[in-house]
C-alpha cells in the first residue's frame, strides 16, 4: 500500500488523531500561525485535479439548486447556533462553517456515491469564487455581537481559495497531461494539509474543551444538525433533478469545508473559540458523508 493510500483511506482516523493531539498537546497550537499558506496548499492541491471539460458539461438549473441550497446554510447556522444557545464567538464558527465552500474532497464523495461528479465540482469552484463577496457579507450580518472584520476575511479568501484555485485550474488546463501525471498525490496532500489545521486549531481551543465540556456538547449537537439539515436542504432541493444531480446537491449542501472555515477563522483573526465548531463538524461530517455515500452508491 502507498502512503497516499494510507493518507487517503484512513482519513477519518487521522482526523481523529489530530483532535486527539491537539487536545493533549496544546503547544502544537503553533500551527495556526501558517494557517494561511496551509490553505493555500489544501486549496491548490486538490484543485489541480480539476478540468475545465467538467465545468461545460453542467446544467445551469442544476447548478442554481445547489447554489440555492448553499445561500441557506449560514442562515441555518446561525439559528442553531442561537437556538442552543451558544456564545457569540461559537455563533461566528457555525456562520462561518455554514457560509464557506463545499468540503474539498465533496467531488470524490459524489462519484463514489453514484453522482453527477462534475456537478459537485463546478458548485466547489463557483462557489469559492463567489465567496470573497459572500462570505464576509453573511458573518458581518450575522455574527451575533461580534465585530467581524470583513476586510481580512476577503484577503484570506483571495490569497488562500480564489487565487490558488485559479492557478491550479489555469494549470490543468493549460498543460493537462504534465498535471495530470501526478494525480495520485494531490488529494493526499491536500488531506495532509487538513490533518495539520485540525491539529493546530484543536491546540488552541484546548483549554476551552477541557474546562466546559458542556460547550463541546453543545458544538456537538449543532454540528451534527447542521450537517443533517444540509444534506437534508440538498436532497429537497435537488428533488426534481435526475438521480446523479440530486445525489451530488445532496453532499454539496450538507458538506462543509471545515479545514478552511478553522484555518479562516484564525488567519482572519476572529476569536480561538470560533474555530471550535469547524473541528467538531469535521469529525461528525467524516464519519456521515462516508455512510451517506455508501447508501447511494447501493441505490439508497
């Protein structure tokens, strides 16, 4: 087995052991500091698996469900956030979970699923570019008593999602067989890349997690409905679109990217504790996105 076997087939226990050592460890919190070359690494990485050929073959009605069902789940976020009543800063990390991109590896999952695969890639890449301007909006309105920032978040966006994204497919497809020649390693460094933010974002919420576990139940709950109610928004949506479209609305709404949203968080300079959402949702999203994918993938 090749080591981007065992990044790639083990991700969820990796994930796993990286909470598990950032919470023993709290010094390697010192990772947060390159958060934002990290994500610029993570978003590139993955990125250059993308073709342009996929993008033309989408419908545009498709694309708008999915975009649709997108625009809901900050809103959805904050209502969680407040109906379990948690702190401003925790409201901050579930908007800002709920309003960024589309989890990273969501294509991977649509295909093994049984679904429209370029879909699901052409929603990643429309929707990172279109959150320079929507995500800074929707957390500065509601971010629930919390002065957000909103110029470092669209710096962050630009230097870490926008730009690297567009380089990475600019590549492709301006030399497609170069790049492609190393396809079998760039989602295994990508996962590398979400190993080390969770490590370094669990560090630094440490203290939290240990002194209030009541607050990690809380995160908890809201986590795994916010996940359930994206798949959910997803599915409805997608309701009248063929099988494959609605399949790829599915993981496209209810997956979170959580690696960017911890690793914006921090670059951006929001409070530690609003990255705490971000760590909790990544576990809980690992473990359904696998089981939601096996069930289509069997005709479910």
């Amino acid at each position: 087995m090749r080591v981007t076997d065992v990044v790639e087939d083990y991700l969820l226990l990796w994930v796993l052991l990286a909470a598990a050592v950032g919470l023993a460890v709290p010094s390697v919190a010192v990772v947060t500091r390159w958060s934002t070359p990290i994500l610029a690494v993570m978003i590139g990485s993955v990125s250059l698996t993308l073709s342009v050929a996929e993008f033309r073959a989408v419908d545009a009605r498709s694309l708008g469900v999915v975009l649709a069902g997108h625009a809901t789940m900050p809103f959805l976020a904050a209502g969680l956030a407040r109906g379990l009543g948690l702190s401003p800063e925790l409201t901050v990390g579930f908007v800002v979970l709920g309003a960024v991109t589309p989890e990273l590896v969501t294509p991977v999952m649509t295909e093994l699923a049984g679904g429209e695969t370029a879909l699901s890639t052409t929603a990643l890449v429309a929707i990172g570019v279109g959150s320079v301007a929507f995500v800074p909006v929707v957390v500065a309105a509601l971010a629930g008593g919390i002065d957000v920032p909103t110029r470092p978040i669209v710096e962050q966006l630009l230097v870490a999602v926008v730009v690297p994204m567009g380089v990475a497919v600019g590549a492709r497809a301006w030399k497609p067989d170069r790049v492609g020649a190393y396809d079998d390693y760039y989602a295994a460094i990508s996962a590398l890349m979400v190993i080390l933010v969770l490590a370094g974002v669990t560090a630094a919420n440490a203290a939290l997690v240990r002194s209030n576990l009541s607050v990690l139940a809380a995160v908890a709950t809201g986590a795994a409905a916010l996940n359930g109610l994206g798949y959910g928004v997803g599915f409805v949506l997608g309701g009248w679109e063929p099988r494959p479209a609605r399949i790829a609305s599915t993981l496209s709404v209810g997956m979170r990217d959580f690696a960017v949203a911890a690793a914006l968080v921090v670059a951006a300079g929001l409070p530690t504790a609003a990255a705490l959402p971000a760590v909790v949702f990544g576990v809980v999203e690992m473990v359904t996105s696998t089981g939601l994918a096996t069930w289509f993938g069997r005709g479910g």
